[in-house]
C-alpha cells in the first residue's frame, strides 16, 4: 500500500533532536528525507551513534558546505525540486548563510519552510541559547511536573520540548501542505519548542486561569505501588467508583469500599498507605493477574528492555529491525498510528552514511560526474 505522504520531498538541515524527530516522522508516513550536513562533520548527533540512528532511518544525506557562494548555488538549484524545508539554526543564522525563506521562496514558491527553534523568531528571548532544559524552565513545566515529594527539582529523563516540537513540526507541514493543494501557495512556518510544551501544559494552566492555583490532588488509586518482589504496579484509576469498588473487591479491602472520588482525594495519604500496605502481600505477576481478571486499570512498571519485549508492544509492531552498510543490526521504532496492516512494513533504509548520497542526488538533479568531481575538489561537498 502507498503511503500517505509518498512522493514528497523534504530537506532536513535542522540537526540533533527535533528537526531529525519531525523528518523520521514524515518518512514513516512515506515522504523522501535528505538530511543536509556540513561536509566533514556532519549531524552533531552522530557522536552518539545510538541517538542518531534511532531517528534518522530511512533518510538520504548529503553533504554540502553552505558557507562556500559555490556551495550556495548547489543548494539554490537543489531546493527547487523540493517541497520542504526544514532547519533549526539559531534566529538570523539562515539570513546570513542566504537560505531565508524570503530566497528560497522566490526560487520555488510553492516551498513549505519550517524553521525550529526554542522561542521562536521574535521575542525577547529569541536568540538567547539553550536547550531542551531551559525551554522546560522558562514553560513551568519543571516547576509543575519535575518535583520530588521534598520540592526538590528532577532532572527531566525526556527531552519533551525537542519531541514535541518534532510532532508539531510534523503536523504543521502536512497542514501547510493541504493548504498548497488547494492555492498553489507556499508557507513559512515557526515553531517554538517552549510554546510546544505550553500546549502540552493546557490542562494544568486550564485549571490555573479557573481557580487561580496549580494544585492537583490526585485520586488514591493512582499512583505507583510496591509488590512483594519489589517490582512496581501502575494503579490507574482516575475517577471512577466503579474500578475503585472492583480494586477494593479483588484485594478484600472491604472496609474501604463505598468511598466516592473526592473522599479518596480528601483521603489519598491515608489511602495510599493502606494501598502500598495491602500490595506487599503479593508479587507483580501475582497482582497483575488478579486485578487484571477484576477489570482494574493496572500494569507493570516496565524498564526499557522489558518495553521492548512487552507482548503488547510486540504484537503491535512498533519496533522494526534493519541492517547498517556495516552489517550491524539496528532496531527502531514505528509510526505510532496505523493507518491499515498493509501500510505497516519494516523500515526498509539504515540511517545513512555522512554524505552518502550526496553523488546521487546531485546526478538526479543533472549534474554530471566532472561537474561534481570538482565540487568535490574545491571541498564543496
């Protein structure tokens, strides 16, 4: 079956996380990725050879020094026979190197160019450095999500602003892509990492703008409990009394039963401690399977391996094997969404070589082997 976004052809030159996230994500869905590197160094990512594979399977690369007039004139004639591009440099980093999108645009007015940054290209923070950390900072997401039981801040183990604003990315392209079917025209695109995990954050500033606070309390039946072989279990019942009578039933804490949500709320600590109490008696398995047959919302609190070996997870195919040009077997992730099991296949390219497909995508575009011998001499690619 033929992908959604086949046919299409994206420049990838944001590096590192969020830019690379939002072009494995188009490629899943069918669209032809090009990283664009700089020639002898390439993606900083590729220091860390696990990070980077994981999000650029199936992408073309090829390299091209920017920064060279001659280099820049590659990159003018290449960018007319494609429909994206997408970069991540810091604000008037691309006014300098003269790949804006008032240039590109007027060499292909039908390109869709999406620039991704922490704060966006105006602001008084625009061009300030940072990385994934501040924009969680300066969101209060750290403030409101990263806390321990003492106050004391936790260092975040998921970049969500870099992720994120992959995803936003990608939505926002395909978005801009409907509207240039229709008009012809095309779209530039901001995407600020920061105002991404705003919008993660709707809920808790929903309840903000309403009652003026943040605080939360959360139902006694959701947490994360304890079992007797000190395996942990996802308790995760929100509100509802009737997976709370069922919870209270399977594990005979019967003097428990009756209490509405918000008496489980105005009695969480109480609760929890009775909970965690009663959780010691067994081991994970031995509870997963007797609240599981009760239709109680519960399961194990996998590690990665355990993720990556989960019968559920395995039964639905997010995790697909291929093989690098040195022969080392890679495993990535999937497209999350399936749009019918003809479409699900395995990933069919590795992450690509620096440059390795420089040579080739210049021969699609017409250059001839001398003309691309001596851009090769004058160290433009």
């Amino acid at each position: 079956m033929e992908k959604p976004l086949c046919g299409l052809k994206v420049i990838e030159s944001a590096l590192q996380y969020p830019g690379p996230y939002c072009g494995m994500l188009l490629t899943q869905l069918g669209a032809e990725v090009t990283k664009l590197e700089t020639p002898g160094s390439g993606d900083p990512a590729r220091s860390f050879p696990g990070f980077f594979d994981s999000i650029n399977c199936n992408k073309k690369s090829i390299a091209l020094n920017l920064k060279t007039d001659e280099g820049k004139q590659v990159f003018y004639d290449l960018i007319k026979s494609y429909d994206v591009f997408m970069e991540g440099f810091r604000p008037g980093v691309v006014d300098r190197l003269g790949i804006s999108y008032e240039v590109l645009s007027k060499l292909n007015p039908g390109l869709i160019y999406c620039s991704i940054t922490g704060y966006g290209q105006n602001g008084p923070y625009h061009k300030l450095p940072g990385h994934d950390l501040n924009y969680q900072a300066v969101s209060g997401m750290l403030h409101c999500c990263f806390k321990d039981q003492h106050g004391r801040f936790i260092l975040p183990g998921i970049a969500i602003g870099d992720v994120t604003s992959g995803m936003f990315s990608a939505l926002s392209i395909v978005s801009a892509l409907n509207h240039r079917n229709k008009t012809g025209a095309g779209r530039y695109i901001d995407v600020s990492m920061t105002e991404g995990l705003i919008s993660v954050l709707s809920t808790h500033l929903g309840i903000l703008f309403q009652t003026g606070s943040t605080d939360r309390i959360r139902d006694a039946g959701y947490d994360i409990f304890k079992a007797a072989d000190n395996k942990h279990i996802a308790l995760g019942i929100a509100h509802e009394d009737w997976f709370w009578e069922k919870l209270c039933s399977a594990m005979e804490l019967h003097s428990l039963r009756g209490l509405n949500a918000l008496q489980r709320r105005q009695k969480r600590r109480e609760l929890i401690e009775q909970l965690q109490e009663a959780f010691l008696k067994k081991n994970q398995k031995e509870w997963l399977e007797l609240l599981s047959a009760a239709d109680v919302p519960v399961s194990a609190v996998n590690n990665l391996n355990e993720a990556v070996s989960d019968p559920q997870l395995t039964a639905r195919q997010i995790f697909q094997e291929t093989t690098s040009l040195s022969g080392k077997a890679l495993k990535c992730t999937n497209f999350p969404a399936h749009f019918s099991l003809e479409m699900r296949s395995t990933i069919q390219k590795p992450p690509p070589e620096l440059g390795e497909h420089t040579e080739i995508v210049l021969r699609e575009r017409g250059y001839t082997l001398q003309a691309i011998e001596k851009l090769k001499q004058n160290k433009i690619i």
